[in-house]
C-alpha cells in the first residue's frame, strides 16, 4: 500500500531562464518534504535546490503527453538521484510513488469541485499512464547507465550560488554567482 504522501507544498523562482534550451532552471525556496512509504522516512529538499523538474525531450508529442506535470515528483526524484541518497532504481520507484501521490490529490480536488466519479476514473487512467510511461522512460535511462556520464557532466555545468550582497545591484540574494544575482545576470546578459 501507497501511504507515502507530500507534507509541504513546491515554492520556486525561476533561477537560470537560460538553462535547459529555455526551459530553465528552477530553485526552491522552501523545503520540499515527502514522506516515502518505499524508503519509510520523510525525504526533506532543501531551500536552494535547482531543478528542471521532468526532463522530457521538446519534441512536440513528447512534450504535449508528459511535459510540465508531476512537478513535485520530479523535484524529489532530481534531489535523490543528484544526492545518491538512495540507489538510482529506487529513486525512479520513488519518482513513480510520488507521481501516484499527486494523481490522487488532483481526483481528490476533481471531486471537491463538483467532477462525477466517470470523469475523476478517465482523468486516474489518463494520468496513471502518464505516469507510467515517465517512470519506464527513467527507468530505461538507469538501466542504460547513460546517467552517470550526465550526472557528471551536468554537475560541471552547474554554477555554485552563494548568499549574499550583488556587486552590481547591492541588493540581497539567496544565490549569487559570481557575485552577482540571477536579476543581474538576466538583465546584463550573463551566464
């Protein structure tokens, strides 16, 4: 049985709108809790954790079937394969988990605002394979190993931020790089 639950909600700012071929990167500005019935303890993201949630290929069909959904999922299943806190096939089960998580929150809302039972059960089977099909595409990508050459490789591309004071708008930031903060970089046009 699936008892694993969110406990705090995903707060973000877009942090590198550059990142990703456009689609950004994102960074948390609250902890993102979950407790994870597979690993029974809660998985605790930190503030400050950069993201680019379910990375699916911009191919317009790909995209339109799997992209920009199981936000929080992803979070977790980013944080858990970057920290190696557990093996990489538990954290894509995790990820699967946490995707189920949120396909019954939404049924659940469906239902507070009015939806029949005919349409909370087409939106679940909908979702469930949604959710399905992301897991067997990590899945595939753990057995294939291809992951650790990216890990590395994203993990050189990563800017370390600091908190601080920005050199050019002396204002406070949580993540500065170089000195300066992502308003800064963005309006100056800096990496």
């Amino acid at each position: 049985m699936n008892n694993s639950h969110f406990l705090s909600d995903l707060v973000v700012e877009l942090a590198e709108p550059w990142a990703n071929d456009g689609a950004g990167m994102w960074r948390l500005l609250e902890p993102l809790n979950f407790y994870s019935h597979r690993v029974q303890k809660v998985l605790s993201v930190d503030t400050d954790f950069t993201t680019d949630f379910a990375s699916v290929p911009r191919l317009p069909l790909a995209y339109a079937a799997f992209g920009n959904r199981f936000h929080r999922s992803a979070v977790v299943h980013d944080w858990l394969c970057r920290t190696r806190a557990v093996d990489r096939d538990v954290a894509d089960k995790v990820f699967l988990d946490a995707m189920r998580v949120e396909i019954e929150e939404a049924a659940t809302y469906q239902r507070s605002t009015g939806a029949d039972d005919e349409e909370i059960n087409e939106y679940k089977a909908k979702a469930e394979g949604a959710a399905r099909t992301m897991y067997a595409a990590v899945a595939l990508y753990t057995k294939t190993g291809l992951w650790k050459k990216d890990h590395a490789e994203f993990a050189k591309t990563m800017h370390t931020g600091v908190p601080g004071d920005c050199e050019l708008c002396g204002m406070w930031d949580s993540w500065l790089v170089d000195g300066v903060c992502s308003s800064c970089r963005k309006k100056h046009n800096l990496p």
